[in-house]
C-alpha cells in the first residue's frame, strides 16, 4: 500500500507561518508604524544632544538627559521591542525569512544592535548624566560628547535598516552546497524510506550536514552507489525546486543482480554515494503537455509534472501498470489531479488506446513517454501514424527497472565492437576499446565526438547540435547518446 504523502507542487520558499492576509497587513503597518516612531524618537533625541552641547550648560544638559530617561522609561524604549517583534513576525510570515536575504539579516542585526547598544550603554550613560552632571562640573562635555556619539550611531544603524528595508539589496543568502569529491561522487545520507506499491520503495536522500543538494532538471537521473560497490541508476522523481533531498523510487526486481534488493535493505541514516544529476530526457516548453507512463517508467514523469504543474502549464497523464497496487504514484496523482491522469492497470483496464489519446492533440504538444519498449515502440508507431507533427520524446528502461539498457557498438572502419555498460557513456567505452573519438565539452553540445551512424537508431538527447547530417543519416554523440540496439557507426 502506498505510505508516502501526495506528491505537490512545492516552492522553495515558504513561509514558515503562515497567515490570513488581514493579518498580514496588520502585521506590516504596525511594523512600519512603530519603526517609523522609532527613527523620530532617536532623531529627537540626537537633535536634543547636539543642541545642548553646542549650548554648553551642564544644568540643562542634566535636564535632557534626565527627560529622555523619563520618557524612555514611560514607552520609547517598548516600541524597540515592537519594532522587533513584528520584524520577526514579518519575516516567518513571508517568504523573506530571517536568514534567507542579506538585507533582512542586516536589518535584524542593526535593529538588535541598538536595542542592545541602547539598554547595555545609553540607557545607563543617560541616568547617570541626568543625575550626576551639575556635580561632575567641568568635566560634562566629555561624558556628555560621548553619549551623543553613541545616540549619533543608533541613528545610523536605524536609518541604514530603513534604506535596506526599502531597496532590499544583495540577493539571497547562498546557502551551502554538496560538493562532489575528485571522482565526481558526493556522499548523502538516506533520509526516510517508504513502500509506494508492491515492490517499489521510496528512498529519499539528504545532503550530510543538511546541506543543499545539487540542481538537476525533471527528466534527470542520478547514479547510485550502494554499499556494496554496486553501482545502479535512478531517475529523480521529486519536486526539483527541492534541494534539499532526492527522491528516488526503486522498483525490487528478485531475479536481478542484487542491486535493487540491496537498494530496498536500505534504511534511514545510511550513506551512500552519488554521482551529479545527469539529464538526458528534457523537459522543453510547450502549450501543452502528454505525458505517458508505464510501470516504474512514471518516476521521471513524475518531477515532470511536478515542474509543469508548477509553472501552470496544462497537461495530461496516461499511466498503464500490470495492477493497480503495483503502479507506484497512482493513488497520489489520481486524487490530486483527478481530471489529469488516466490509469490503465492492464489487468482489469486493459491497454491505453494510445490512437485516442493522441488525436486531437495541437500540433505544439510535447509527448513525453518512459516505459518499457513494448509501450514506447507503440506509442511511437501510434503518433508517427497519427500525429507526425507531435514532438515525442521518450526515456526507455528494460523491463521497467529503472537500469538503462547496455548496448553494442561497432566502429566500422576499424573494426572495433565494444559493449556500453549502464554505468559509462559510449564515448568512454569506445576510447577503452581502442577507437580513438576525440572530445570536448563532453555534455552534447560541441559537436566534437559526434560520429555517422551508418547502421541502427541513435537515442540522442534533444539538445544535441545536429541530430541528422546533411544527407539525412543520423549522428551518434557518444559523449550522450545511447541506443536501445546494435550501432554501427563510422569510426
Ligand atoms: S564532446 Fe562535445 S558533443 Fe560530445
């Protein structure tokens, strides 16, 4: 049975209290309120000191020392705390924080600075001015010079959280960031675990520290290393405006090499390694989305919906499983977009009648599709029929367990056959096996390692310069590309 809660979309920034909009404002207006007080009262106060400096009377300077006591004492000093209060109230309120912006952290500590500054120094300074100046004597202008300086700084500190409140300066707060280690690995720790459907548990991983972790796009996936050594590839199924833990969902496959069985003995405190997040199945823009699901094909998918959801875009899922208990999401997408999502557990439902769900589509739809082939192949068939103005792109799994498929290439002109594993790109199996490809960025986008695929079909991520060359034959970039089947290529 499902455990996790709903999928939604999140943002990054939320407040962490929050309130009716009424009180919002009442909350601001009395915060602009007793800080605007604030800044007269000590712009009295400094006007007041200088004055009676320049006058040169220690009786009367006594005598302003001793009123602004007194009026201290009778509330001045309260609306310092106000003025703090409400700021603080302000910022877990609002998206501002207290320590995600430098001008809020600025403001906060002007604000303490003074109040400190204020009941640590002037306050103590006054009293004693007031009570003690007509018999201090000659002496006054001193004391007396000084406690100005100090009313003089609180002004500035008040004014400068004044201007800072007003032009919010200097950007957000950089928090700290995982950073991998020389072999491109960061360790993470395994926040929480639970079972999403009959063999597939969620497995979310934190930064160690609490640190953010790296950015990735929906459609990335992550290498995992476990514990073993062995090391597995998983797509993100989370909200990637959360960085502060991925989420993976393993698929338990009891007749494979032990790595998804190793995955769900995982529990919480446990570290394992990751590579960065790699994508090779973006997102684009489109006015309207198709997504399509099968198996644990719907991890990708679901950091997808999550992006579109989140940037108002509408969208349309088709998700197909062999039993409802075993489609991993399908209870939690189903009830938060219900006139979204269509679910085909084969065994009661039978199969998506994928005609139906591409006709009609506008001609900017991007149809995006993770699954097993068997699905992928009919799908592609289905829109190449019907639809050929549709953009599919597609991320296939054998046997819907979220590992990516090993394949051959052959180099023709120098004979060379060599297998890509699921862990390495085709570029860095083609140099081991003796096939010398030059290289460069290395991410798809110069060009420098593209090769003529004289036989088979590439599967290149949509980014790649030039999928065709001029007489139409497809490039291979093996610094990105895979394939589903045998290459071969001119090399
Ligand atoms: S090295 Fe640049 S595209 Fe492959």
């Amino acid at each position: 049975m499902p455990t996790e809660r709903a999928p939604k979309s999140r943002r990054s920034h939320r407040p962490r209290i929050r309130l009716p909009e009424p009180a919002r404002r009442a909350l601001v207006a009395c915060h602009v309120l007793a800080s605007v007080g604030w800044l007269a009262y000590v712009t009295f106060v400094l006007v007041l000191a200088v004055y009676v400096y320049f006058a040169d009377d220690p009786v009367l300077a006594g005598e302003v020392w001793m009123a602004v006591k007194v009026f201290n004492d009778l509330g001045a000093g309260v609306v310092s705390f106000v003025v703090l209060g409400t700021g603080v109230a302000l910022g877990l309120s609002t998206r501002w924080g207290l320590v995600r912006h430098w001008w809020v952290i600025a403001k906060l500590g002007a604000a303490v600075a003074v109040i400190v500054g204020g009941l640590l120094v002037l306050r103590p300074s006054a009293t004693y001015l007031g009570d003690h100046l007509v018999a201090v004597g000659g002496t006054h202008r001193t004391a007396h010079l000084t406690l100005t300086v100090g009313v003089a700084l609180a002004f500035a500190l008040l004014a400068f959280a004044a201007v800072v409140s007003y032009a919010r300066p200097w950007g957000p707060v950089r928090p700290a960031v995982e950073r991998p280690q020389d072999d491109g690995r960061f360790e993470v720790r395994v926040r929480r675990v639970a079972d999403l459907a009959e063999k597939v548990r969620s497995i979310e991983l934190a930064g160690l520290h609490n640190r953010l972790l790296p950015p990735f796009e929906a459609g990335a996936h992550i290498e995992v290393e476990l514990p073993s050594g062995l090391v597995r590839h998983y797509s993100l199924c989370s909200d990637s405006a959360d960085r502060l833990a991925y989420r993976i969902a393993v698929l338990r496959e009891d007749a494979g090499q032990g790595g998804s069985r190793e995955a769900h003995r995982l529990r919480p405190g446990d570290v394992v390694r990751l590579s960065l997040p790699r994508n090779m199945f973006y997102l684009g823009l489109h006015p309207y989305y198709l997504f399509v699901a099968g198996g644990i094909g719907i991890t990708p998918i679901v950091s997808m919906i999550l992006q579109v959801e989140r940037a108002g875009l509408p969208w349309r899922l088709v998700y197909t499983g062999r039993t409802r208990s075993r489609m991993a999401f399908a209870d939690q997408l189903a009830t938060t977009w219900p006139g979204n999502v269509v679910l085909y557990p084969t065994a009661t439902a039978g199969r998506p009648n994928l005609v139906a769900e591409v006709a009609g589509l506008p001609s900017a739809t991007g149809v995006y599709a993770c699954g097993p082939d068997r699905l992928l192949n009919a799908l592609a068939g289905t829109i190449g029929r019907a639809a050929p103005h549709i953009e599919l792109r597609t991320e296939r799994f054998s046997s819907g367990s979220g590992v990516r498929e090993r394949f051959e290439i052959l180099a023709e002109r120098t004979g060379t056959a060599v297998e890509v594993g699921v862990q390495q790109s085709a570029l860095d199996a083609l140099n081991a096996g003796g096939v010398d490809v030059p290289s460069s960025c290395e991410i798809g986008a110069c060009g420098t390692c593209r090769l003529r695929v004289l036989e088979g079909h590439p599967e290149n991520p949509p980014h790649v310069p030039e999928p065709n060359a001029p007489d139409g034959a497809p490039y291979f970039y093996p610094c990105v590309s895979r394939s589903g089947e045998h290459l071969i290529v001119d090399a």
